[in-house]
C-alpha cells in the first residue's frame, strides 16, 4: 500500500545504554520498593534559544498540571536539579561513539550541550539535556542508501506511575538514564523498507553496550505523503507494527488532503495499528544552550580509543561461531542472555566451543531446573571465576569433561569448590557387577537409555566413556 503513494519515512530510535546516569554519578537502576520521599513542582514553559515559547510547550502548560517525583536513598540532588549536572558521562560518550563509526557517521568534534524544553512534567528541570555526537552516516539497504541524519547523546525521562486530571506521578529511578537517539534522513520509502532499517540499527544498538528489555528501546517515525505535513508517531515497541501503522496512516492522511484537514502533529501508535493525538508538532523553539556544562570536546584521541575498542556486529559474531563449530540456536542463545563476551573469555582458556556453550549454557539450566531457582540465581554461585577454574582442571586432566557436571552440581548445592573437586573413583569390578545388575533389572532399554542411568547412579565418578564402554560389553 505504501508504494502506491509517494512517501517519506524517517526513523527515529532511542536506547538506553548500560551505564551509570548521564550527567551524575547516580546507577542507572529501576526500584519496584516504596519510595522514600515525594516532591512536588508546576512547570512553565520559556522562551527557547529563538526568543519565541514552543507551541508543544504552550500546550502542555495550558494543561496547568501539578508533578509529583517519588525518590529514594539513591536520587541525588542532580536528579532533583538541586545541584549543576557533572560533565558528561565518558562510558557513554564512547559506546555513543561506536554506534555513531558502525552507522558510518562523521564525528562532530566540538558540541554545545542543549536544553530542551520539556514541561509534561517528565524532567524536573522542564527541559532535557541533548548533545550532538555525529551526523552523515548511511545503511546501505536493497532499495538504496538510507540516511543517518545525527546521533546524539541525552538523558531519559523520568518514568510515568500514575496521571489523575490534574496531577501526575514520576519515579527519579529512570531519569538521567543515558539515551542514544538515531535519526535517519526521509530516505525510506516503504512500510517493509522501514521494519528492515529498525532491524538492523537494532542489531547495531545490541552488538554495543546497551540495555535490554522492554522499555529499554522506543522507536518514532516521522511520516508524510505528498501534501500533507509531517505527522510525528511514537509508540512501538514492536517492530511488526510498523507496517500496519504505516499502512494506516497513509489512509489517514490521504483524508485529511481531500477533507483538507492538513495539521502535522505528535500521535501516539495504538495495538490495534491507529492512532491518536498526543500534542502539537514542537519546533527548533524548545532549544536553547546548556549554560552549567563547557562544550563537548571529541578528540581524535577519543575516536581513536573508541575504534580500538568497537564491537562486531552481532550478524558477523554470529558467523563466526557458526563457522567454529556451534549450532544456529546456540548461538542466539548466548546473544540473546549477553553472555558473549564470558564465552569468547572461556574459549581462549579451551578452544572446543561445544564443551564451552555446555558447561556455559546447558548445565547451568539444567541445575536451575533441578533445583527449582531462577539462573540468575545459579549464575551467581556458578561464577565465572569456578568455570575457569573448573577447565583449568579439565585441561590438566584433573578431571574429565563427564565430571564437569557432578561437580558443578554439587557447588551449586553449596559445597565448596575445593570439596566438589574431589571425585571418587570407583573400582572398574565393581562397576562392571553394578551396570550387569541394572541391564538385568531394566531389559529392553536403549543405549542411551542405559547410559543415562548409568552416569546418574555414579553421578561423575566414572567418565562417560568407561561407562560406554563396558555397558557395549554388557549388551553383547
């Protein structure tokens, strides 16, 4: 459908990344627990750095609501714009930086730090802080070269827990959180063209530092057709939703032209693929420099270190591990769970990447299962430190790769590593009279069948091959 009009689509994308907050010291951590304190504001809009009251922010002063931030122990007075911001935070300059060098992008190497006019109560300051990191970078795409118009830095709101009519309710948890904000030029032409650009930046964004999880990514697209203003829709979190709402709101403007009802504004994505107003197009009005921070500075040094330390691209990893040996599955595992950098650490100690993903991946979640707790929690005892030092010891045939799941057993069980370690050794006689004994009681069963009653009654204390081995002679 959208190919039957001529269209203009640009995509707008904000992630939060995995650092502490932008402009404080503060950690970027989302509290479920009551709040200690609450403060209350009204916000009024002002001049931006035109001389002229954004119109955005007239509407949303005209509302005359009052703000309400919950805080805890944890909320500083930045936070509460109680305190001038500190300087930028340098971690989230850099990973900024490597998102700006995968897209292509020109780094600006000097920035004035921004202030924009934000009054729905939001930001306790009325207004957010914005840097402009890079600009002039492109994606390549089958249907031609898509735009990346600027990447910028800035801090992320505070989240909405309740609105009343004339009053809403914030959490400080959220604010100051470090945004990358991407926007692409109008370069993209159909609804299919625009689920493949959010694709793949999403594959950049997740290649990098960032957060992950719901509310973690929020993605906007700017869209018009001929003769009809830009229309501004935020809402998806879903990428399957934009073709419908694309679609959609093609028909909605083609209306508007022939109703001549031509206003661009701000609309929120419904689940059902429509849309609704949110509030009035806001325009270069609600900018105005940030007078508590000196310029950003990008040195060549700091691109330099930034290209020294940039990702892969989560598609080229993927085909590596493919290529050394893991399956398609496993490996969108380990992305999935972020658990790639721990794993490419192990294989450098052992390179048998099956062995690794196992006693990475596997064991951990079958333990979990066993003992009925979350991986989180078997991942804390299971650290990486007692991986290593479990290869360690498979590597100088300490023990044998059938051991490594006994013994991690039993650590997660709460023994001490130097207690699981110790694996008894059966004599081989009594083994052999114990295995007779079992095929005898369980006829008809199949190898594996056996095999995998076998290693549960010796639970590690014979190898995976003895055991075969003498099951095989067992059998004929």
């Amino acid at each position: 459908m959208s190919e039957e009009v001529k269209l203009k689509i640009g995509l707008e994308i904000h992630q939060q990344l995995d650092t502490h907050k932008l402009f404080c010291n503060c950690h970027s951590l989302l509290r479920n627990d009551t709040p200690l304190f609450e403060v209350k504001r009204k916000l009024h809009a002002v001049a931006g750095e035109t001389g002229e009251i954004d119109k955005a922010a007239l509407h949303e002063s005209s509302l005359n609501k009052e703000f309400v931030y919950q805080g805890y122990d944890t909320t500083c007075l930045v936070e509460l714009d109680e305190q001038p911001p500190l300087l930028i935070n340098e971690e989230a300059l850099e990973i900024a930086l490597h998102v700006s060098l995968l897209l292509n992008c020109e780094i600006i190497p000097v920035s004035q730090i921004m202030r924009k006019t934000v009054i729905d109560g939001s930001n306790t300051s009325g207004f957010q802080r914005t840097v402009l990191i890079a600009r002039n970078g492109f994606i390549d795409t089958e249907h031609g070269r898509v735009g990346i118009e600027n990447i910028s830095l800035e801090e992320d709101a505070a989240r909405i827990i309740e609105e009343e009519p004339i009053k809403r309710i914030f959490r400080l948890d959220r604010l100051g959180i470090p945004l990358v904000e991407i926007g692409t030029k109008p370069d993209i032409k159909t609804a299919e063209q625009c689920k493949k650009i959010a694709l793949f930046i999403g594959d950049v964004l997740r290649s990098c530092k960032v957060k992950r999880g719901i509310g973690t990514i929020r993605q906007d697209i700017n869209i018009s057709i001929a003769n009809h203003p830009r229309v501004e829709i935020k809402g998806f979190q879903d990428v399957k939703m934009f073709i419908p709402v694309i679609e959609k709101e093609i028909e909605r403007q083609k209306k508007n032209i022939l109703q001549k009802k031509l206003v661009g504004d701000v609309r929120n994505a419904l689940a059902n693929g429509e849309t609704e107003f949110l509030r009035p197009m806001p325009g270069a009005s609600r900018m105005y420099p940030e007078t508590d921070l000196p310029l950003l500075k990008i040195s060549r040094d700091i691109i330099n270190n930034a290209k020294k330390t940039l990702p892969k691209l989560r598609s080229e990893v993927k085909q590596e591990l493919i290529k050394k040996g893991l399956i398609e599955d496993e490996v969108r595992v380990l992305l999935k769970q972020g658990m790639l950098e721990e794993f490419s650490a192990l294989l450098k100690l052992m390179n048998e990447p099956r062995f690794i993903y196992r006693i990475l991946i596997e064991i951990p979640k079958s333990i979990a299962s066993r003992e009925r707790k979350s991986i989180e929690e078997i991942n804390e005892i299971l650290t990486l430190d007692i991986i290593e030092s479990i290869i360690d010891y498979v590597r100088q045939n300490k023990i044998n790769k059938d051991n490594v799941k006994h013994v991690m057993e039993q650590i997660a069980k709460g023994k001490k590593f130097e207690d699981a370690i110790k694996i008894e050794k059966f004599d081989l006689t009594n083994v052999e009279t114990e295995i007779a004994k079992l095929v005898k009681d369980k006829p008809g069963l199949t190898i594996g069948g056996y095999m995998g009653l076998i290693m549960n009654k010796f639970k590690g204390k014979i190898s995976g091959k003895e055991a075969s081995e003498i099951l095989k002679k067992m059998l004929k």
